[in-house]
C-alpha cells in the first residue's frame, strides 16, 4: 500500500487494494460524492516510535466506528497504515463527508482526548485513475458550520456571496391587483438531514408582509393573490436565488431550494422566466437548484402535475412538492417522480397532539413517494425528534428575520 503522492493540480493520489477497486467498477458512488478517505495520521505522529506497537489496537477501534455509523451494505477498508477509504450508498455529498469527519471525530477524541479541527484529515475521491483514488482535500470547518441549524454568515451556501448584492435584491414591494401593498423579505433556512446532523439544502424562504397592517400573510392567503401577484414573488425569488445559486454547486455543497408557484412555472413564461433569470444559467440550475411547488393540492390535476414535473426536471437538479397534511394531496404525486416533498409548519393547525398526528400520517402516507421528506418551517428545535420519530429524513426551522435583522437583535 502506496503512501499519497502529491500532484500538480492540488489533489492527492491514493492507491486502492484490487478488491476496493473492485467494488466501486460499475457504481456512481463517486460521481454521487459519496466516497472518502480519512486519515489517522495525527494519532500515528502521536505515538511516534510506539506506532508498529499500537496501530492493531488503533485499526480495531477505527473499525469498531466504522461499524457504528456505517449501514452493513456500505464499504469501508483499510487503505494504508493510517487511511481508510468510505464510500455510502445511501448518503453523498455534504451528509457523506459530515459521516467520515464524525467517525474521525470519535477515533480522534477517544484516542488523543480531543479531535482539533486541524487534526481531520479528510478527502473526498474525485475520480478512479489508473487504480488510484484521486482525492481533494475537504475543509473540516465547512462540515462544522454546516452543523448550525440556522443560517448565518458562516453558511456553506454564503461562500463567495456578496452581501451587498444580497440586500440589492430583499425586500422587494409592490402593490398587489387588489390594491394591497405588500413587502417580500427572503431568509434562508437549513435544511438538516437529521440522520447525519447536517445542512444538506438550503431553502428560500419569501416572507410577506401588509404593510397597512404588519401582518404577515400566511401561506393560505398567498394563495388567493391573483396569477400576476403570484408571478411577481416568484420572480423577486428568482432574482434573490441567483445570488446563492454559484455557492450551491456539484455534491460538496448544499443544493438550494427555490420555492415557486405551480401556477407560475406550469406555463411557458415561467419557466422561461426561470432559465432567463441574470445569474441563474442553466448550468447553473442543473447543478444544484431544486424547485418546490408551493401550492398542490387535491385539486391539482395530476397529468398536468406530471407533465410540468418532467419540464422542470429536465431544467433543474430536481423537484419537490409543498403538499398539505391531506392523504387526498398525495395520491397525485404517485407518478410525479419527485425529488421530495415537504410539509410546511405554517400549515399544521390545532392543539400539539393534533399536530403529531398530522407529522406521522405525512410521514406514513409520504413512504415511497420520494427519496426526500422534509418537515420544514418549523418554530422549535423540538420538533426536529418528532420529524425523526415520524421516518422524516429532513427538517429546517423558520428563520424569523433576514440575516441582518437577526444580527442585530
């Protein structure tokens, strides 16, 4: 087993024992992001001379993690004297990088008494070269501060983001066909894998309020605004999504959710709206932009429903359904092929128990409809176990203000 020889191109080369090899031929794990090397080098250096004396006893605890936080069908070997490759089947990206620095985290506290940041030595694996694991170096610090359950400047998704550019764009007025004046303010909230414990989307969320009253509108009453005060959100969403949409790219980073309405995006000027939006390339929306569909219903039809579906997914990295806690609502999904569905907090009414129910039978009624289910917009971090209880794999809590406001306060 060959030590890491450095390359030219900032990455790290790797060589991988036959069987490994073996096992990844013919698989997406590591185009899926789902593939990573750890290194308990540090605890090597530590025990210095000792090291041919101790590594038995440090390779047995490796594993005995391994075991802990891995699925049986997952792969995971010994690669080096002080590496070990991990490839998910069922986690990519930002939730399998968050799996390897946990597991480093554990070796690393139980054996040295702390796991310095530093000390993490993680890389995922780009490619498969000539029976080497071509690896990138991952900054532990993007893992940790994907672990916030609330969006702050040190979110992954605010990389390279202009803030400036950012309060360009929230909040927006305008003066609804009814003659109501409305403002738009755009948070961000973390959407958690709660599995893993991570950030693994980031969703917009447009906060409206009436100005003559300031109230803010529920979801319920946005419904009832006409198609042209509709179109208009979505468009000041769009413009705010452009922002971030660079930050949200490829496996290593969490996707963005873009919320809109069904009655925008199901005609042509709305998805041309959407492709023709500055800032929001085509590229860059199959590259990590998810579209929720805010508003189906029962009443949804539901080939309409799976043609629109198939135009967007054709345009984005994917789609998600808002629905109501209504059975009826789902059953129009069956042959959507979406990339999740969401429940939103605001629409759960009445006393906490009602509330469970209503979380359970979504998570009852939403088993095998789609890869992802969240719980989103939720008021508590409590709400975050009822979500896990109910086979959720997701959950993000409401932002109150944008970030400004909330650093202010």
């Amino acid at each position: 087993m060959s030590r890491p020889q450095q390359s030219t191109d900032a990455t790290e080369r790797v060589a991988l024992p036959g069987p490994v090899l073996q096992r990844l031929a013919g698989t997406d794990l590591v185009a899926r992001g789902s593939v990573n090397v750890i290194s308990v080098k540090t605890i090597r250096m530590w025990a210095g001379d000792w090291w041919a004396q101790k590594r038995a006893d440090v390779w047995t605890y490796v594993e005995r993690k391994l075991t802990e936080h891995l699925d049986r069908n997952d792969l995971r070997a010994r690669i080096s004297e002080s590496e070990f490759l991990i490839a998910t089947n069922h986690e990519h990206g930002l939730a399998a990088q968050a799996t390897s620095v946990r597991i480093l985290e554990d070796v690393l506290t139980h054996l040295l008494g702390s796991a310095d940041p530093a000390d993490l030595g993680i890389r995922s694996v780009v490619s498969v070269e000539g029976g080497q694991a071509v690896c990138k170096r991952i900054d532990p610090n993007v893992i940790l501060a994907a672990r916030a359950r609330r969006d702050s400047k040190r979110s992954p998704v605010r990389i390279a983001v202009d803030p400036a550019d950012e309060a360009r764009r929230t909040p927006v007025a305008f003066t609804t066909a009814a003659g109501a004046a409305l403002r738009v303010d755009f948070t961000l909230e973390h959407v958690v894998n709660l599995r893993r414990n991570i950030t693994t989307a980031v969703r917009i969320e447009p906060m409206v309020t009436h100005l003559a009253s300031g109230r803010q509108a529920s979801a319920r009453a946005l419904t009832k605004l006409s198609d042209r005060d509709v179109a208009f959100i979505d468009e000041s969403t769009l413009k705010y999504a452009a922002v971030f949409a660079r930050s949200a790219q490829g496996p290593h980073t969490p996707e963005l959710i873009l919320p809109a309405s069904f009655r925008t995006l199901g005609t042509q000027r709305g998805r041309d709206l959407l492709t023709g939006t500055a800032g929001l390339s085509l590229g860059l929306l199959r590259g990590g932009v998810m579209i929720e569909l805010v508003d189906i219903t029962r009443g949804t039809p539901a080939g309409r429903l799976l043609e629109v579906v198939g135009l967007l997914r054709a345009l984005t990295r994917g789609v998600i359904a808002r629905v109501p806690p209504d059975r009826e609502a789902l059953r129009v999904l069956r042959d959507a092929r979406l990339a999740g569905l969401a429940l939103d907090a605001s629409d759960l009414t009445g006393e906490a128990a009602k509330i469970a129910m209503d979380i359970m039978a979504f998570g009852r009624d939403a088993r095998g409809l789609a890869a992802t289910t969240i719980l989103q917009g939720l008021p508590a971090e409590g709400y975050f176990a009822a979500a896990e209880t109910a086979g959720l794999s997701h959950a993000s809590l409401r932002a109150a203000y944008p970030l400004g406001k909330q650093a202010a306060a």
